[in-house]
C-alpha cells in the first residue's frame, strides 16, 4: 500500500502530466499501459510520469463508497469552535477515528474543522470521546453534505481538456457485467461488512492490485475482483483523484462556508467546480448552504479568490472564509 504523505512541489504540470491526471479521472484503475496506449507514449514514460507525480506531487488516487447512494451512511461537515490551548490535542484525537476522512486546524487554530462518514446518523458525543461540550468545546455545528460537487483534481481546467475524446474512449472502463440481482445504478445499496472492508482498503490506496487486496483481506483474489467489479457496476465504488496543492505553488489553504442562492446552486457549482484553486465544493444543510475548500499561493490569492472569482459568482450572497492553519489528517491518514 502507498504511504500517504505531504509531498514537495514536482514543479509546473506538463502535457504528459496533465494527459496522465486526466485518464486516471476517466477510470482511477486503469493500468498504466493501457493509459500509455491512449497517451501514444511508451509504458516507460507514462511510468515515470505518474512515478514522478505520486512522489514529488503527492498523486493519489482513492476509492469511496458514495455515501449519498447507500442507505445508512452521511457524510457530515463538522465545526468546533475550542479553547486555543486544547485545539491542537482535540484535533489529533478526532483525526484517529476510522470514520473521520479530513481534520484541519483552521482560524488561527481556534476552530477545528473535519468531515466525518457518519454510519446511521451522526453521533456528537461519540466524535468528541464522550467528553462534556462545557471544557473545552464553545461551540460545535455540523452540516450534512446533501450535494458534492467537486473532489480532488477532477474538472481542474488545466486537464479537463488535455485528452481528445477518441483517446478518452481509449480509456473508459470497460463496462461490468451487474450481478446476479444487483440493484440498479444509483439505487440504495446496503454494503455488507466484506464490502466495507475491500472499500476501506481501496480508500487508502485505490489502485491496490486485486492481489494486494487479497491478502490484505484474506479472501480470493478472484472474490475481491467480482466484488469490486460488483460495486462499481452498481455506481457505488467511485474514485477520486488528489494532488498536493503545493503542485500548483498553492502553499496555503481556505474553506469557505457560503450563503447561496438555492435556485442558483447548479450554476454556482459548475462555476466552482471550473475553478483553478478549487478542490472540493459541496451543498450542505444548515445556516449556510455551500462548502468549499480552495488553495491560493498567499493572502493576495485568497483575496482575489473571493472577490474577484467566487465572489462575483451570480447567487454567492455572502462569504465566510476560515484560512487553514494546519492539516492534521488528509486524505483518511494523519499527515
């Protein structure tokens, strides 16, 4: 399995990298020969090419069950205003829950801000350790995100467009073959626990061989291949593709906690997703409608993010930015 770390700046994004990154968004499992064939280099170069992006760019891609399409699971923004001098230890014992996927320090380090896959519904207490909400928790809010709009590197506009269709083509996973009374794609799906597990591994590493995961899990390299093939058949097995924002020379990060335009929210989000410096939007419940995570290179780029870009956005009503003073966790694994 792959070792998950911040990565250093691999420099500026070339065509190759750029065609690499978007065949791994047509089908994160491709092998590299087959995305060499659609590139129209050697299997060498396209080698080198995500060698050198996985481990100077920090290139991962990982797998997910879309929470959103299964019947128990609910993926949850979570804020926490805390007592500054208990945020940096409070943070870390969040980041160790299973069920905790990101954790940053954000606002000077005041506020701690995670995402959490909350299975039938989300427990407060359980999050926090049982621990009294007096202390060292002021406040805490949690908003469910009903909408992702983007994820990672996908849309990026640097590589929406590096491929031509007939190399796309090329590369779009072959279609499989539904199961035996297999629901449709997009009905509810309740995975079992062998499911979870073969998905909790590939939300780690989501380009593990079916050998690895094999042995990871002690079942047959033949089981695991169906049930993989089983759950991307149904559309609950996705994979998403992320890239150290330091790639880009993005040395700092935002969230955004957005008052939308509900009627405007499609547009909103096709904007958003367009954006250089976005790598995550979602459409949440309460106060606020609208989440995103955006990169930016110093406090002139988060300035010009949101008043020139986000902020012009027809339907964007108001803007509340919270910088990020420390990731604790990325990406499932603590950083």
């Amino acid at each position: 399995m792959e070792d998950i770390r911040r990565a250093p700046a691999v420099g500026r994004l070339d065509l190759i990298d750029r065609q690499l990154l978007q065949a791994l968004c047509v089908d994160g499992r491709a092998p590299l020969s087959r995305i060499a064939q659609a590139l129209e280099v050697t299997a060498r170069t396209a080698t080198q090419h995500y060698r050198r992006l996985r481990e100077a760019g920090g290139l991962r891609v990982l797998a997910r069950a879309d929470g959103l399409r299964t019947v128990e699971d609910t993926e949850w923004m979570v804020r926490l205003l805390t007592q500054p001098e208990r945020a940096e230890a409070l943070a870390d014992e969040i980041a160790a829950r299973k069920d905790v996927r990101w954790v940053a320090l954000v606002s000077g380090g005041t506020e701690i801000a995670c995402k959490v896959v909350a299975h039938g519904g989300l427990d407060a207490e359980a999050l926090l350790g049982r621990r009294p909400a007096g202390g060292s928790i002021i406040r805490i809010s949690a908003q469910a995100l009903v909408s992702v709009y983007r994820r990672g590197v996908r849309g990026w506009s640097q590589i929406s467009a590096a491929l031509s269709p007939e190399r796309i083509a090329v590369l779009a996973p072959a279609a499989f073959a539904p199961a035996p009374g297999a629901p449709r794609p997009g009905a509810p799906l309740r995975l079992d626990e062998a499911d979870l597990e073969v998905i909790g591994w590939l939300g780690r590493d989501g380009r593990a061989s079916y050998r690895q995961l094999a042995a990871l899990t002690g079942r047959d390299e033949s089981t695991v291949r169906r049930r993989v093939e089983a759950l991307r058949s149904a559309g609950i097995l996705e994979f998403d593709l992320y890239l150290d924002e330091a790639v880009l020379g993005h040395r700092a990060g935002a969230m955004l906690w957005m008052d939308a335009d509900m009627a405007l929210l499609p547009e909103i989000a096709r904007r958003l997703s367009g954006d250089f410096g976005v790598c995550f939007a979602a459409a949440t419940t309460g106060r606020t409608n609208l989440v995103a995570y955006v990169t930016y290179r110093d406090q002139d780029g988060l300035y010009e993010s949101i008043s020139r870009r986000i902020g012009t956005i027809p339907g964007v009503r108001r803007i509340e930015a919270a910088p990020i003073a420390r990731t604790v966790k990325r990406f499932g694994a603590i950083g």
